[in-house]
C-alpha cells in the first residue's frame, strides 16, 4: 500500500524537471540556510526516594531549504544534542537519549530529508519531515523535536480551506538516535507493520462580525487504531479587548485486530478568556475524559496541557485558571509571563496517582536589537498528588536563531 502511495505522489512531478540542469545550481545556490542553538537544563525532584531527573545539554537544529525550480524544491535538516556534564546518578529526563546501561547519550540524527512539489495551490512532499498537526507534530518541547518520515499532501485550492492528506510510515521521537515503525510508537511489543493515515479539513469562517474556525483532522492506523480531533474557535476584537473561545473535541477507537488493546475514549474540552490591550491575558480552561486513558504516541494536543500534566486519564476532570502578561505594554519589549493553577480531579480514586494539582510559572524574554534572535525561559511547576510524592519540575531554556541566504556562484 505504502510504495503505491508514493509512486502515485511522484507521477504528479513533471518528468521534465529532473533534467533542467542549467538550472539547478542557482536552486540550491539561492536556498535557505536556518538554524537554532540551545541549551537546555532540565530537571525534577521527587519528595520521597524516587531519583531525580536532570539533563544538561546543548545542541543545535540545522535546516537547508533548496530555492523552488519548476516547481520542485528539495530540503535537509540535522540535530544534535550534546551532554554537557549532565550526572548518571540522576534519571534521564529526556533532552538526552539513554544508552544500554540507561544513562545519559549524547547523539546526533538527520532531522529532515525531503523532495517537493508544488502545484495547483497544493503541496506534494515525500521524506523524513516535521508535521504540523493536532495528533501528531513535532512537539517542540525538547532539544530536538519530533520528525516523521512518510508523504504530506496540503492543498488550499479553495479560498479559507486547507485540506491535507498523510501517509506516515516511521516515527523519530524527541530524545530517540532513529526512526521506528508507527506501530512500534504505539507499541513496542507490536510486531506487525502499521502506518498512519491522515485526512483533515481545515476553515476559516468568513465572517464580518468574529473570527472563527472549525477543523476535523481523522488518524487512522489499521488494526490498532483511530483518533478523530474537532475543533472550533471564535474570537472577536474590540477597542480595548478580545474575548475569545477555543473548543476541541477528540473521540478515539481501536479497530481491527486491536494490536494496543481495546481502546475507547473521548474528551470534551473547551478554554475560553479575554485578551486584553493593556497587555493581559486571563482564561479559564475545562476538560472532562470519558472511560479510558488517551492514547498519545506523537505530541497530541489535549484539551488542556500544562507545562507537565495534560489532560488525558480515563474519568478525569480538569479545570486550569491562568493569567499571562505581556510586558512591552509598559515599555519592557520582549519579556512576557505566565502563571496557571491544575486541577485533575478522577472522582472517587483513592489509590497511588489519585488527584493532581499543578501550578506552574513561565518566564520569557526576546532580546531586539544587536542581540536579535537570542531567547531566555524559564519554566517552574509545582505538582502535588494525592497518595503519592509530589514533584519540582524546572526548565532553564536559552537559544539563538539565525538565518542565512545562499550566495549564486
């Protein structure tokens, strides 16, 4: 099924550009060249003996974007995370992988790899590339962020649709040295070879009086099984203000041979706020999950996600209060901050992983000017949980993003 695919995305290529070769020089000379450096600190302690988890790493995200010919662009991407004196009396947290004796690793990975086509208002690409989707995306939360190697079909013929296709076939995970089957993601103990499908309608409500949206996205991996993900937002500016509501609802089944087991859940959710001109951000945000545990192999976006916890155990009710300031309203560019309140409530759970409460600080700060691209975070969580020791999560982030054009020769 999977060479058919792809055989059928390359037809669409015209067969007359692999030989404009007067050409392809400047293609490759005119590309872009972006990248970022990091260096991260992670780490969290537990009240009781558990060990705690630190990472120290830096690493750097290189992506080389060919210029278009005939409509056929080509692009590459690298990642690397470094330990930097990170301790193997500490876990791992997940900046670095882990080695066979599951202490910290440094590693390096190809991050992107890719041919594409453009056409008609749709794009056709084919390799190993990040994904931008509510189910499965690159989760940019670590060092390196997730990548899929498989075939993306993005078309925006219509005016306000965008309407996409995917065909995944392999996963490479935030702190993982190489790609693994789809089904592998899922389950390590799956033996059978299962990809991914995905179809999704995306719009923009033409409206005069609000900003609005609605998307469907539908995920699909034979034998194991399906993810719908819905979502509605509505927004509307006023003088001094911006009330908005983002709503989404996920519905998932096993199907098949249900090789993960049987699988049937939904969640309901929905955050709604007010932004205000004067630099504040203030929202409310409900989750409810009905019989079973989410199932969320590749960076899903739950209804509700903090900084540690997320929406996502069966019987759950999650409520989050939050309140987030933007400083450059009264003249400090750049520097913006953010404090919520969890609750993850699973009525009558008595057991260890009962109740949970999260609060959480976010610090961040965009240098301007001679010092343009640098960016400083810090991210402090709180989480207490009933019958169980609770934890203190801190994230020191600093990174530097540049951009560099090709020359022609």
């Amino acid at each position: 099924m999977r060479n058919i695919v792809f055989l059928l995305a390359l037809m669409i290529f015209p067969c007359y550009t692999a030989f404009a070769s007067d050409n392809i020089q400047d293609a490759f000379s005119d590309g872009t060249l972006k990248g970022e450096l990091r260096v991260f600190d992670f780490s969290r302690e537990f009240t009781d003996s558990t060990t705690t988890r630190h990472d120290t790493a830096a690493g750097m995200l290189m992506y080389y974007n060919s210029d278009s010919l005939y409509g056929l662009s080509a692009g590459g991407a690298f990642a690397t995370s470094n330990d930097i004196g990170s301790s193997d009396q500490d876990d791992v947290y997940g900046l670095l992988a882990k080695d066979k004796k599951g202490d910290h690793e440094s590693f390096t990975r190809l991050q992107e790899y890719w041919v594409q086509g453009d056409y008609f208002k749709t794009k056709v690409k084919i390799g190993a590339q990040q994904i931008h989707s509510p189910w499965a995306s690159e989760r940019d939360v670590r060092l390196v962020p997730n990548t899929f190697k498989g075939l993306t079909v993005v078309n925006k013929s219509i005016p306000n649709l965008v309407a996409s296709f995917y065909y995944i076939t392999e996963f490479n995970a935030v702190d993982s040295t190489s790609f693994m089957s789809i089904s592998k993601s899922i389950n390590s103990n799956i033996t059978e070879d299962k990809d991914l499908q995905v179809v999704s309608l995306d719009y923009d409500i033409p409206a005069s009086f609000a900003k609005m949206k609605v998307q469907g996205w539908y995920y699909n991996v034979p034998d194991i099984f399906n993810t719908g993900w819905y979502g509605f937002d509505i927004s509307k500016k006023y003088e001094s203000f911006e009330p908005y509501l983002e709503s989404q609802a996920i519905i998932q089944r096993s199907q098949g041979d249900e090789l993960a087991g049987d699988i049937s859940t939904e969640q309901y959710a929905a955050t709604t706020g007010i932004r205000f001109r004067k630099g504040f951000d203030v929202s409310i945000a409900y989750a409810k999950t009905t019989d079973g545990d989410l199932l969320d192999p590749w960076g899903g976006k739950k209804g509700i996600l903090q900084t540690v916890k997320g929406a996502d155990r069966a019987h759950e009710d999650t409520y989050v209060a939050a309140v987030k300031y933007d400083f450059s309203k009264i003249g400090v560019n750049g520097l913006t901050a953010l404090v919520s309140y969890g609750i993850y409530d699973i009525p009558g759970m008595q057991g260890p992983w009962g109740d949970m409460r999260e609060t959480d600080c976010d610090v961040q700060y965009r240098f301007s000017g001679k010092l343009e691209g640098f960016k400083l975070r810090t991210r402090y969580s709180i989480v207490n949980i009933q019958n169980a020791a609770d934890w203190k999560d801190v994230r020191i982030m600093a990174s530097y993003t540049f951009t560099l054009k090709g020359k022609k020769k």
